[in-house]
C-alpha cells in the first residue's frame, strides 16, 4: 500500500462553467519533469470573486531539495505565472493545455484552446529549462499567442482547424501533433521541432480517417520507437455536416459520439515518423510504398477487433515500458449474465503487446467503469505498470500497481481516496526517473482539509 501523498495547490479550478477545462486524458502534457525542475500547466481565474475569464497559468518548482526531516517534500514552492495577453472564454472541455520540452535547447513549448479552431500556440526563449535558475519565471520570456509553428507559414492549412495538440520530445527535439476535421470525419498531421534550428518541419499527414477519425491514445517515443495505438470513430452523416458554418460537432456530445468508436489499432516508426510499421515489423506507409499515410485498409494494425456500441472510449491512456512494451488502458463491455438492463458490465482493460514484432497482444478486465472519467497509466522505475482509476461519478481514486515480474498479470491495490475529481494526469517523467508518483488531479477543498466549497488544481506525490 502506498502511505499518505503530499498534497500542494496549484490554482482554483474553474467550476462556474458547465464543462470541465483542466485535467482531461487527453492533455500531453500537463505536468512534465526535466533536469530536476516540474513544470505544469492549468487554467485558472484571477481570483475566487472574479470567474471569468480563465487564463493559462504554468507553474514550476525545484525537485529534490534538502529539507529538515520534519518537513514532509523536499521539493521546491511552486512558482506561477500567467499569460494575461490571452483571456480563455470558451466552454468547451476540449480546449485543453499542453506542455512540451525540447531537451536540445531547453525551450518549452504550449498549446492550448482548440476545438476545430485556428492553431494556438506559445513557446519560450532558448535555454529557460536547462538554466532555469538562470531566468525570473515572467510570460516575458514567452512569445505571443501564435497561430502558426516556426519555420512554417500561417497558411499550412492543418493550422485552420486544429482539436488536440500534443508534444512528445524524441532524443534532443520535441514532436508535435494535431488533429484537423470534425469528431468523426478528421486526420492527424505530425511536425517536429529541431533544437538545432529553432524550427519546426512538416512530417506529414500519419494518420487518415476514412469516413471516420483516428483517436490517439498518445505518443510514446522509447528506444528510437515512436509507438502510437488509436481507436477509430465512424462518421454518422447529419442535416449540414458539409456546411462550413456548422458547429454541432462541437458539442460535447455530438452527432457523432463516442458509440461510433471501433477497433483498437496500433502502429510504430523507427524513424520519426517518416516510415509506419504495423506490430508485426512490415512497412504499411513510407515513400517507397507511394503512400506516407496509415488509413483504416492498412495492413496488420487493428490490435482487437471491437465493435461499434461497445462503449469503446476515445483517448483514454498508453504507455511504453522500459523494454518498449506497449500498454493501452481502455473499456469495453463484458458479458456478466442476469443482472443488467442488457447483460453487460463495462470494465476497463488493460491491453498489453510485448516488446518485439513477434509480441503479441493480450488484454485483461480491471475493474467495472462508472461514470465517462478516464483513467490513466504510468510506468515506473522498475518497469512496474501503475493504473489510476477514478469513478466519476461519486470522486472516487484508485491506484493500482501491475508488476514486471508477473509478465504484467499481477494486480495490487496501493491507495483510495475520496473527494478527487477529472481525469489523473501523471509526470511519467519523475516515476521513471525520481520513483516518485506526482498526481495532477481536480480536489474538493475538503480533501485539503477546509471546509467543502470549491474544487483546486492540486498535485499529490506519492513516494514509492
């Protein structure tokens, strides 16, 4: 079992809005580590008595400092900063955050509030996260809201209509992806940024949706591998699907939902992108093949075969391991006999494909679903595979521990609590590196031990 986490505050968490903004799976990332310091980004009010609107904060703190054994963390007080050039005034729980470093120049890289939108994009001086003690953490040393990546023009047209932004650093450079079209009718683009350069450059449109749109778990870049598993999205045709002026799909539940997510796919590239492998080691999309793109046809990378109407979620989590394992936590639903409206329970599952393209894929139910909330996994720094679980709809927490040893078939639980809120965002950076789990969650102020009023932006390390 784990012992108690130390809790620290971020920032209020803006609950005068119908959607949530903070803490969502999808968010890579939100909380990151590098050369000792942490970094996190959030949105958050300028006060409790003035709620609207939002800016994005980011926050650093110094890790690993000497404190007297009375003090329980030794790590640094959180610094915070915020872009007031950039008022966030949308109710749309996609319009997430997200925090990239590139290791060759120590620049740090944001995006943020997207949803089929103009591309929104920040990034710091050279220098400010390898000599961090040698910068005041101000927005000065940030450029302005850009509607466009460096070393390419505003016009690429993949900038006009962006929904999830990621980074993901890949030896000294950061990659970057996004989604363009609609929910259910879109393709991701992939860019990488050069440390050398201070560019970015267009590697190209990886995945295509046909009639449908790839979701991504996430980037997992290991031992060269660039690993990306993805469930598709069917498109349902609707009354002005075709009219540029069309904002139903923006809504969070839209025309085309999460019932229309099938198949869990998976695909690797061992050279940045340019060339995509399914799991068995055969080139699917290169130059040579005349196609640089993975669609729905391409060969060898559905990983499961699921259905339409299974409750198949979108984004929901994966991870490399440290022998370039894949892990993908998803949900699906298993029959359980008499006793439901339709003979079914969804759980989660944890799907694992050993290193290798001989590996093969193996999935295992966890514990039954409530509620839509995601989860999240993390590997630690011993290879062992830690799962956080949230119920969603009473705020509960989970987190459990699958070990290495086990060939990853051995569960245990470490921890409950309640009061905790959003999908857990985890710095895989720190576990691996500090064995230190620092949890990025939404906390009723209860759980800080004040009286119940609002929810705070909190981050709670666990010691392993």
């Amino acid at each position: 079992m784990f012992s108690s986490p130390t809790y620290t505050v971020l920032g209020p968490d803006p609950t005068n809005r119908k959607c949530r903004i903070n803490c969502y799976a999808f968010q890579q990332d939100a909380i990151i580590s590098f050369q000792g310091w942490q970094y996190a980004a959030f949105y958050s009010p300028l006060g409790e008595d003035t709620l609207e609107p939002v800016y994005v904060h980011l926050a650093r703190r110094q890790l690993g400092l000497k404190t007297p054994p009375s003090v329980s963390s030794g790590d640094g007080d959180w610094e915070v900063l915020v872009f007031l050039d950039y008022p966030q005034t949308v109710d749309d729980g996609h319009n997430t955050v997200q925090i990239g470093i590139s290791p060759g120049d120590g620049t740090i890289h944001l995006s943020y509030d997207h949803h089929c939108d103009v591309l929104r994009y920040r990034y710091s001086c050279r220098n400010l996260a390898l000599k961090p003690t040698e910068f005041s953490w101000t927005s000065s040393n940030f450029t302005t809201t850009l509607d466009y990546l460096p070393g390419l023009p505003a016009s690429h047209k993949p900038f006009h209509y962006v929904t999830y932004p990621r980074f993901c650093a890949a030896d000294s450079d950061l990659l970057f992806t996004l989604r363009d079209g609609k929910a259910g009718l879109g393709n991701d683009h992939l860019y990488i940024y050069s440390s050398a350069s201070g560019h970015y450059s267009y590697i190209g449109q990886h995945l295509t949706g046909i009639q449908s749109n790839p979701y991504i778990h996430g980037l997992s870049y290991r031992a060269g591998n660039l690993h990306l598993t993805w469930v598709y999205r069917g498109f349902v045709h609707y009354d002005g699907w075709d009219d540029l002026a069309d904002t139903k799909h923006k809504q969070q539940a839209g025309p085309n939902g999460a019932e229309n997510n099938h198949d869990l796919c998976y695909c690797y590239s061992d050279d940045l992108g340019k060339t995509w492998k399914n799991g068995q080691g055969k080139v699917i999309a290169s130059g040579d093949l005349g196609t640089n793109t993975v669609d729905n046809n391409s060969e060898g990378i559905v990983a499961f075969r699921i259905p339409k109407g299974l409750r198949l979620t979108n984004q929901e989590s994966q991870v490399a391991d440290l022998d370039g394992g894949v892990h993908v936590l998803n949900r699906n639903s298993v029959p359980v006999g008499p006793g439901s409206s339709d003979g079914t329970i969804t759980h989660w599952k944890h799907y694992y494909k050993a290193p290798g393209d001989s590996g093969n894929w193996t999935e295992r139910a966890l514990r039954p679903v409530y509620g839509s909330t995601r989860g999240r996994l993390a590997v630690g720094k011993t290879g062992d595979l830690f799962i956080i679980l949230p119920d969603g709809e009473k705020g509960h927490m989970y987190i459990e521990r699958v070990t290495k040893s086990s060939g990853y078939t051995a569960r245990e639980a470490l921890w409950f609590r309640e009061g905790l809120w959003g999908e857990p965002l985890v710095d895989q950076a720190r576990l691996e590196n500090d064995n230190i789990l620092s949890l990025m969650v939404l906390a009723g102020t209860e759980v800080l031990g004040q009286p119940p009023r609002n929810r705070n932006v909190v981050v709670l390390d666990f010691k392993l």
